[in-house]
C-alpha cells in the first residue's frame, strides 16, 4: 500500500486543480498516537507484511520442511509434538498482535483524518453550490428587472414614434394646406 505524504510547502491559499490532497492538509499535523518515528513506521509496516500472501506461503513452507526435517530423521532438535515450535508460534503471536494492533489503529486514524477532511471538502462544495444558487437568483432578479426597462423603453419607442408620426402627418397636411 502506497502511503499518502503532505507536502506541507505547497500554498493553502489557492490550491491548484490537480493538487488532491488540498482538503487533507489541514489534516496533516495530526500525529499518530504512535508517533511517526522510525520505529513506529517499521512496525507498521512489518504487521502489514503479516497478511500477506507471500509470508503465508513461506511460513508453511518453512513449517512443512521443519516438521518434515524432525519427522524423515534428519535432526532431531524438535521431535513430534513439536515443543520448540510451538514456542516459536507463540513468540509470533506475542509480537504479531500488539503489530496488528497498532497497525489497525493508525490505520483507523488516517481513516478518521481523511474523513473529517472529505465531510470538510463536502461542506465547502455545498457552501459553494448555495453561493451559486444565490448568485443565480440575483442574476435572474437583474435581468428580469433589465426585460421590464427593455420592455418599457421599447413601449415609450413606440409612443414617440406614434407621436412623430402623428406630428408628421400634421405638419404634412399644414404644408399641404399652404
């Protein structure tokens, strides 16, 4: 698993499109109740190393050919019931389950972090989208008052142009008249 990293010199102020983790970094001071030191890191990811398939199949591996070793003769440093196996698979589980733990925990942390910063990212794109709404009704309050001055311009052009054509008309029949 590929881990996530913050660049913290990157400009808060205007994120630029690509930059995915704009929202996470607010995000990014929070430290593991584990710590991020070198040991705390390697622990990690040796619990994770633990679920994979490959340490899976070379645990049996090593496993079959231990047991296989003791059964065939070929050394006897760990006859049938196995006893130094056993305690071999008990110190694996000592050190495994407190790994795994801390594990799941900064793993639950990161979860936590990415989520409070993904409600964060939501609610600035509802902010967003009603800013919007609010400016799309302005918007159309403002044409709409522009149709009805459109509308009342081109009804007194009309008025003043019935006016002149009247005015014309007599001043047409005056001239006529002389």
């Amino acid at each position: 698993m590929k881990k996530l990293k913050f660049d913290q010199a990157a400009p808060q102020s205007a994120p630029s499109a690509t930059d995915h983790f704009r929202f996470h970094r607010r995000h990014a001071h929070l430290a593991s109740a584990f710590g991020n030191d070198w040991f705390a890191l390697k622990a990690e990811s040796f619990a994770r190393f633990f679920g994979t398939p490959f340490f899976l199949v070379m645990q049996t591996i090593i496993v079959a050919i231990w047991i296989a070793i003791n059964i065939v003769g070929f050394t006897n440093f760990d006859v049938y019931p196995f006893i130094l196996l056993n305690l071999a698979f008990s110190l694996q589980a000592a050190y495994a389950a407190p790994l795994i733990l801390l594990a799941q925990t900064r793993q639950a942390e990161r979860d936590k972090a990415h989520s409070e910063a993904d409600a964060q990212h939501r609610e600035d794109l509802a902010a967003a989208g009603e800013q919007r709404q609010i400016i799309a009704a302005q918007n159309s309050e403002q044409l709409v008052k522009l149709l009805q001055q459109n509308t009342q311009l081109t009804e007194l052009v009309k008025q003043l142009t019935e006016h002149i054509e009247v005015l014309t008309v007599e001043m047409h029949a005056n001239l006529m008249k002389k």
